[in-house]
C-alpha cells in the first residue's frame, strides 16, 4: 500500500511538473523580452540536463549488472534448457515483431516531422556497416564505459555471466554478488528518478519557450501513435500466440486484466510481477513453466519497450531533421532488441536505455530529455504490454513443451 502510494506521488509529481513547465514556459515566453527568454531557456535546460547526465553515468553499470546476473541465473537453469530455447525464442520473435509496427508507425504518421530542432552537439555522421559491426567490439577496456561502449559490455556481461554459470557451485558466490550488484543499480537510478519531476518542470519549460505549443502537437501526435499500434500488439498479437497456445483469448484478456491495470498505473514489471504469476495460475499454466518464464521475461521481454524505442528514435531523427536510410530501420530494430532486453524493469527504465539506442543510431542524445517530457504517459502503456507478452509467450511455451493447461 505504501508503495502505490508513493507511486502515485511519484506520478502526481512529475504531471505538475509537466504542467507547470507548459505553464512557465508559455507565460515566459509569452511576455519575457527576446534576450531574456534566451537566457532563462538556457537555464532551464541546463537543470533539466543535469538528470540527462545522472542516467548516463548510470548506464554502463546497470548495463553490466542486470545482464551477468540474469545470464548467470538462466545458465543455472540449465535442466530447463528446452522452456527456456522456447521462451527465447518467442520472446525474441514478438519483441522484433512490435519494432517493427514501431517503424511503420513512426513513418507513416511521422509525428515529430516539420519542428527543426537544431542540436548542439556536431551532426552525427551515419555509421557504414563496417563501422556499425566492430563498434559492437570495442578496442579497449575503458571504452566499455562510455554510453556508446554499452554493446561492448552487454556482450561482455553475457561472457562473464556464462563463465560464472561454468563455475557451478563455486561460481554462486559470484552470481549472487551480480544479483545484489543488479539491485543496487536500481536503486540508484531510483535515487536520481527523485529529480525526474524537476527535470521534466525544466525541460517543458525549455521546449515551451524555444519551440512553442507546436511542440505539443508532436507529442499528442506521438502517443496517439504509440497507444494504438502498442494497443494492436496487445489485442491481436497475443490473441493469435494463446490461440496457438491453445487458451481462447477472452479467457486470457479476463485473467491479463489485473496484472494489465497494475502495470499501467506503477509502471513497473518488477512491481507486478506477483500479480502476472496469480493470472498465469487463473490462466491454468504449470508452475514448472511460469515460474522460469515469467521472472526473466519481467526483465529481458519488453514488446512494449521495444516499440517505444524504435518511435522514440524516429520520432527524433525527424524533430532535428535526420534522414534514415533503410539499413538504418533495421539497426534501429536490432538497437531496439538489445535495448528492451536491457531496459530494467522499473518506471522509466526504457528511457534511460533510449540513450543507448539513440547512440548506435548516431542520433542527438539530448532526445532523452525530450522524450523524458512526455515519460509517465508512454511507459504505462509500455509496461502493461510488456507485462501481458510473458504471459502470453508463457501459454504457448506450455503447448510446445507438450504440458496441459488446467482447466
Ligand atoms: N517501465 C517499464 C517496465 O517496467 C520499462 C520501461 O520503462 O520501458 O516494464
């Protein structure tokens, strides 16, 4: 009870921010004379990047955490291995599939065209293929911990996670020290996300004056996009994988719901959880299957990350007028893969990994900050679909395992 609660600060917060910013920002820029607005637009921003910088430094220890720790776990469950080749499996194949309406979707309704935002860092050079593969290993140590490294050390993590997993018995100690070290990570980005709401207070603030209402319309345009095409995966996606599964749809929309509602509102997958294994046992799967698919796909399964990062990145390309080539689009949904996959299961988590897709794509990373505006809106729905595809992916891996549903 105590955590909802602090939840719904938490997201009462960040709204007044946002209103407040909107608000500010319209009245500066409304009655300020032009060199003030110059001046106090740069102050607000430079509050509002101040949080941008906090996630960064952020980033390659979580990255690094969250990844050996879970490659760790699943390698000790190795008696498992046919439910989790399943798992993966379906979990890869949906999270590609909701990329991919991410980019239709970005394209067509193309929701951050005609802003021209300009950006101060130098305009980023597309990368060749060359460039794109052996960015992924990087040449040194150190360059692991920079944003742009973050490849480099996922894949890093995976190798240290597998060799701990080698070690046996032995190797426990370790393992249980990456699952403590992942939890620490998120509690430090917990620490920061308290001045998530200042930070969204300056950056609405910022983008009233410099860029006016107009920017409003993008962002309306932007989650009316994401909400449907989030809301098709949901409906018809999953309808057709727990058919597949054998379980009638109605059945599992009725036992998804609360799980569904939990999500949308703490945006959590972590946080609910609990709720998504109660549907799983309503939705009458074995224990022996939820209990290892629904756990890891609370932190690598993200249908709903994945399709927020994919229109997240276009959606900026397009506000500073970047062109994508079609390689590109195709980058952008393997980026949006790794990404979700790392994206930790907490509110906000998917922005703070946007950063590193944005930085495969070459994009400005001051999207973040853009993106971070409009944040409590786009992860409710994200988390609640990200939540409702474990269990889905979970009814079928029962039917391929060869198991009964109970009825
Ligand atoms: N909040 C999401 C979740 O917990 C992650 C995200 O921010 O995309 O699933």
């Amino acid at each position: 009870m105590a955590k909802s609660s602090v939840q719904y600060k938490f997201l009462l917060a960040i709204a007044l921010g946002f209103i407040l910013g909107i608000l500010i920002g319209w009245v500066v820029s409304a009655t300020a004379p032009a060199d003030l607005q110059k001046t106090l637009s740069m102050w607000f921003k430079a509050f509002g990047d101040i949080f941008v910088r906090l996630i960064r430094i952020a980033i390659p220890p979580l990255i690094f955490f969250t990844i050996a720790a879970a490659t760790a776990s699943i390698a000790d469950a190795r008696k498992l291995g046919r439910i989790l080749a399943y798992m993966l499996v379906l979990y890869i194949v949906t999270t590609i599939a909701s990329a991919v309406w991410g980019v239709i979707g970005a394209s067509v309704v193309m929701p951050g065209a005609g802003l021209n935002l300009t950006t101060q860092q130098p305009p980023p050079t597309p990368p060749s293929g060359i460039d794109i593969l052996l960015s992924f290993f990087q040449t040194d140590f150190s360059s692991l911990l920079v944003v742009g490294g973050a490849m480099t050390m996922i894949i890093f993590a995976i190798i240290l996670g597998l060799a701990v997993a080698f070690l046996g018995e032995e190797g426990r100690k370790v393992a249980n020290i990456l699952s403590l070290g992942s939890r620490t990570m998120i509690g430090f980005v917990r620490i920061i996300m308290y001045y998530a709401p200042i930070a969204v207070f300056m950056y609405a603030a910022w983008l009233m004056i410099v860029y006016g209402p107009q920017m409003l319309g993008a962002y309306a345009k932007f989650l009316g996009t994401q909400y449907a095409l989030t809301l098709f995966h949901f409906f018809v996606i999953y309808s057709i994988i727990v058919s597949a599964g054998g379980l009638s749809p109605v059945k599992y929309f009725k036992a998804q719901f609360y799980p569904f509602v939990l999500a949308f509102t703490t945006r959590s997958s972590a946080v609910s959880l609990p709720a998504n294994m109660e549907a799983a046992r309503r939705m009458g799967i074995p224990e022996e299957v939820y209990g290892v698919t629904l756990p890891i796909g609370a932190t690598v399964n993200m249908d709903g990350t994945a399709l927020y990062q994919v229109m997240s990145a276009i959606f900026v390309a397009q506000l500073f007028n970047i062109p994508l080539m079609p390689y590109h689009y195709a980058l952008l949904v393997f980026a949006a893969l790794i990404g979700s996959v790392a994206t930790a299961a907490i509110p906000g988590g998917g922005t703070i990994m946007l950063a590193y897709v944005l930085a495969v794509m070459g994009l400005p990373l001051e999207g973040v900050g853009i993106m971070l505006v409009i944040d409590p809106i786009a992860d409710a729905i994200r988390t609640a679909i990200n939540l409702s595809g474990d269990n889905a992916c979970t009814v079928l891996v029962t039917k391929l395992m060869g198991l009964k549903l109970r009825s």
